[in-house]
C-alpha cells in the first residue's frame, strides 16, 4: 500500500510539472542552474558580463532604467555586481545534477530536476515519519499511518509550487529534499531504543545532507541550526571516549559547506554571507527597500499561517487571498504580496501542535524534545520569510511545512481517542482536497496558460458542481469569473462567490465574463457603464461583444454615464463572453470603461 502511495505521488509530481513546462533535454531547458553550472564548469563564479543598459544605467537596480520588465527580462532576479551577472539562488542543484549533465553533454530538464527534488523530499519526510512512528507510535493502526503519508504528500505546499517548474522551485525543492534527508538519517541514527551506539557514518551523512540544503536555499540554516542543536541533546549521554568522533561526524560536513559558501560569497560579493539578495535585478528597486524588516513580520505570518482560502464556482473551486488583503495595517512599501494561503487554514490537523504543551509531562524526554525542535524550527524558518522582504509567496511554506506536518501527524498516531481520530481523518481528507485543487492553479495559473484546451475540459466536465453550486448560492445563473487579462477589479471578501456585481475597470484588452448558467434561458447582461479617463474628449465609445455562439454584437455609449442591459440566450453550463470597450480616437489613459455592479440577472 505505501509502494502504491509513493508511485502515485511520483507519477502526480512528474505530471503536475511537465503539463506546465514539458520536460526537455535541449539547450535551454536547464534555465538559470544550467548556467550556473557552464560558469563552475569554466572556472568561473558569474554568469557573465551585464547587458549595457544595466551597466550605464544612473542606478543599475532600477527596472526603469535597466530594462528587466522589458527586453533585459532574461535577467529579471538575477544579481547584478561591478559589472557581472549572478545567481542569488544557492549552488548545491548546479553542482550536484545540471554541471553532471552538462559534462555528458545534455542540458538537464529542470522541470524533471524540480519534479525529482520533489518527489525526494516526500520520499525523505515519509521515512522520517515512520522512522517517528516506530519509535513514538508503535501502536499507530496502519491506515492511520497510511493517512499520514496522504497528508504529506499533498498538503507539503509542494503540488502547488511545482504546478510553476522555474528556478526559483528548483532551489526550494532541493532545499526541502536535503533538509528531509538530513533530518531523517540524523534521527535515525539517534533515536535507537537499543544499546548500541549511532551509526556515525548516518550522523556524517545527516550533516552532509544539511549542509547542502543550506547551499540550496540559504534559509536552511535554521533547520540545520536546530538538527544540531537537537542531536546534541539526544547525544548527552555519549561515552566520554566516543564524543570527539561523534562532534566530528556532527558538526565537521555541515560546518564545512558552510565555510565553503562564506568563501563562495565572500569571493563574487566580499562578504561571507551575501548570496546577492543586495544586487537583485528585480521588478523594484531593491535598494530602495528594506530587507529584513519587523514591520513585515505580522502580515507575513497572516498570509503564511493564517489567510484563509476563498471558494470559487469554477474548477478546481478553490482561490487563494488576496484578495482579501491583510485586514491590519502594512507599511507603504508592502505591496510585493502573491497568492498565499495560511498553513493552519488549509492542513489544520497542524493545530494538534498546540495541545503539546499541556500534555509534555506525559511524553517521555525525547518526544518533547523532537516536537520542541520540529516547531522552533517550522516557527524560524516561517519568521524569516515574513521579515525578509516587503510581501509574501506561497512557495516559501515549502521550507516549513513538512515540519509542522510530521509533528502533528506525530501526536495524531499516538492518540486513542475517537473522536480525536475521526477529527484528524476529516482534517487529512480536507487538507488533501486543498492541496490538490491547488496543485490545478500554481502561481499565476501555469496549467491554464500554458495548457489551455486541457484547462477547458476540465472546467467542462466539472461543470456540473459549478451549476449546482451557483444554484443554492445565488439562486440562479450568475457571473463567475471576470478575467484578470485587461481588467482591474476591486477587492473581494471571503463571502464573495465568484464575480457577481463586479465593479470592472476595462482597458482597451478585452476582458473575458464567465457565467454559470444552472440551466439554460434568457438572461439579461446588466451593469452602469461610465466612459473612463482614458476616453479623449469627443471621442465615441463603443461596447463590443463575442457570444458563446461566436455571434459579435455592439452597443454605443454616448453619455457619460448611463445603465446596460443586454438580453442574452444561453445554454446550461459554463458559458463566456468576451467583452471589449472601443474607443474612436487612442485612448490618452489606460482606463476607458468602468462597469458598475456587472452581473447577470
């Protein structure tokens, strides 16, 4: 049964990334690690001289002046410094499988490189957890266990992030990968019932492990601070002749790598600990903000932990905030916030975590001791990426919530209570439909954009709960989506289902209305239209339209302000309309339209 688990998990990882990016071996398809490993392969630690619009640029990290958001994109978040280009992304994927690849001669894909770091960290955190489970849990029914293994393979954040295989993934999920393995031949090696001393080799394989998670994803440093810290603790009672071989086996891999990437820093950026985070080439001017800051810290940790998920009428009926915005108050810089869910909201089985405290005398030492490290470890690494820049993403989880997941899958398989069994399967199975609802839409809709025609069927052949749905909530058909492409919308609330009586701010794009029809009949298209700043003075205004049927209609605006109504024939399921505002004259502003309370009555 747990083979069969893993396969299908192997299977759905490889599928979720390779039906967003296709996997290739040709020049190319191993993106920014590719060339950071052709640079170690030639001896080199830069990535090659800078374009010139950045190097004789006034102020080089102004993407005004350095052109990332436009032609220079290729080296958007790249790292710019006296005069060369750079990665910020750890070394560790480079080193270990696209410099390997490049030396036989290929470009190693790196959606099957961030696909296989995927699969390698579930791989890793299942053996831990039944490393735990034998340890703490003996008792544990085995579908309990099964479960758990449920559990982390789809609300470990990573069917999400991997749905957008770029570079970015590929440090996370290394990350993840070597932060699980390490974790799991440390504990192993420690937490023997019997009398026999731990396997150095395992603790020197362990450190091993985290030091390269560190060289994949700097933050690691916290998991490898509190592994440590917690093989100390379960080492105390070492034999005083066997305590320098074990530090040794301990500390002396981990410490290394980590004096190799002081050296590695300090050699392309004169300091031990600058990755290039300082030089970023990004969509803002990163000198002009602060990094590291506390006044991120609570809005970072509402979108992390707590940001709840909102429902939606259309497949996979799941949308993550904003909007919502963070209901307090951010500081004017704030504005670099992605789609991000909160951990506790969508695996709340995480909240067993918060009973551990009241029950710490009945466990034996070392469980404290684990659940105590696991959460320090979960509760850093999510802090860190609160305070570290001005905005939050939800592939960022990736780092700790495997973590959270196994201490509370942990208290869950010890328990012998009913109904706290039956509260922790529901917990699973609505963890397990969030995680995978959300593998469907990654950041930006990866799947939707680049797999189009597969996009549609499956929102087809869902359409039936998108009928059903629209019908107890609204009564009757109603506007499900408004395209984002060529709309600006107002804010949304968690009781908000869908787009109906939407206020739309249209450019000259089109945008594109969805309605769900729970069954087919006339419907009428209202809104109040008002004529945009971006209209020129005397210029007409024309409303076009594209129906289902492929049937184009249009409609004058004259006044400045005047109601819509628009009878439409329309079939049972989901249907779209393309709309578009056309201008006479060129528009003098990005904003020609506003419609009002857009709906379908």
């Amino acid at each position: 049964m747990r083979v069969g688990l893993l396969a299908f998990f192997l299977a759905f990882y490889v599928w979720t990334a390779a039906s967003s990016v296709p996997i290739k071996f040709t020049s190319g398809a191993d993106g920014v690690p590719g060339q950071m490993a052709d640079a170690f392969l030639h001896g080199r630690l830069d990535l090659g001289d800078a374009p010139l619009d950045v190097v004789g640029a006034l102020n080089p990290y102004n993407p005004q002046e350095n052109g990332v958001n436009g032609k220079n994109l290729a080296i958007h978040d790249l790292s710019y410094y006296d005069g060369k280009l750079y990665s910020y992304w750890g070394p560790a994927p480079a080193l270990l499988v696209f410099a390997p690849a490049r030396l036989l001669g290929f470009a190693f894909s790196q959606t099957l490189a961030i696909a296989g770091f995927a699969f390698l960290g579930l791989l890793f955190s299942v053996l831990l957890l039944l490393t735990l489970q034998r340890r703490f849990a003996p008792q544990a029914a085995v579908w309990k266990v099964n479960a758990g293994i449920v559990l982390l393979g789809f609300a470990n954040v990573l069917p999400y992030t991997i749905r957008r295989p770029d570079k970015y993934e590929v440090a996370i999920t290394a990350g993840l990968c070597f932060a699980m393995l390490g974790t799991w031949l440390l504990l192993s090696a420690l937490l023997r019932e019997d009398d026999r001393a731990p396997s150095l080799r395992r603790i020197a394989l362990g450190s091993l492990a985290l030091g390269l998670a560190v060289a994949s994803r700097p933050s690691h440093a916290i998991t490898a601070a509190g592994l440590v810290a917690l093989s100390v603790w379960l080492l105390r009672k070492t034999p005083r002749e066997r305590r320098a071989r074990t530090a040794a086996a301990l500390l002396g891999p981990v410490v290394t790598i980590g004096l190799l990437l002081g050296l590695y820093n300090s050699l392309r950026f004169g300091a031990l600990t600058e990755f290039g985070l300082t030089y970023q080439l990004a969509g803002v001017d990163v000198t002009a903000r602060d990094s590291f800051s506390l006044s991120y810290l609570l809005p970072g940790l509402w979108y992390y932990l707590v940001a709840p998920p909102r429902l939606a009428p259309l497949f996979p009926f799941v949308q993550l905030p904003p909007p919502p915005l963070y209901p307090g108050k951010v500081p004017a810089v704030y504005d670099g916030v992605e789609q991000t869910g909160g951990l506790l909201v969508l695996a709340p089985l995480v909240l067993l975590l918060v009973a551990a405290p009241f029950r710490a005398r009945r466990m034996e030492p070392a469980l404290r001791a684990v659940l105590l490290a696991f959460t320090a470890i979960a509760a850093g690494l999510a802090v860190f990426a609160a305070v570290a820049f001005w905005g939050a993403t939800m592939r960022y989880e990736v780092d700790f919530a495997s973590f959270l997941l196994l201490g509370a899958l942990l208290l869950w398989l010890r328990t012998r209570r009913r109904w706290l069994t039956v509260l922790g399967a529901a917990a699973i199975v609505w963890a397990s439909f969030f995680g995978l609802a959300l593998s469907f839409t990654g950041q930006y809709y990866k799947l939707r954009t680049a797999n189009p025609g597969l996009w549609a069927a499956l929102t087809r052949d869902f359409s039936p709960v998108s009928r059903i749905a629209t019908k107890v909530v609204h009564g009757g058909p109603a506007i499900a989506e408004v395209n984002a492409i060529g709309a600006q919308r107002k804010d949304r609330g968690y009781l908000k289902f869908g787009d109906q009586d939407m206020d739309v701010l249209m450019t000259p794009q089109p945008i594109l209305v969805t309605v769900v029809m729970p069954s087919a009949g006339m419907v009428h298209l209202r809104a109040t239209a008002v004529r945009g700043p971006g209209v020129a003075d005397g210029s007409q205004l024309q409303l076009a339209l594209r129906l289902p049927s492929g049937r184009i209609g249009t409609m004058p605006l004259p006044g400045a302000s005047q109601p819509i109504d628009i009878p439409l024939r329309l079939k049972r399921g989901v249907q779209r309309i393309e709309m578009a505002a056309v201008p006479q004259q060129q528009p003098t502003g990005p904003v020609v339209l506003s419609l009002e309370h857009l709906r379908v009555e």
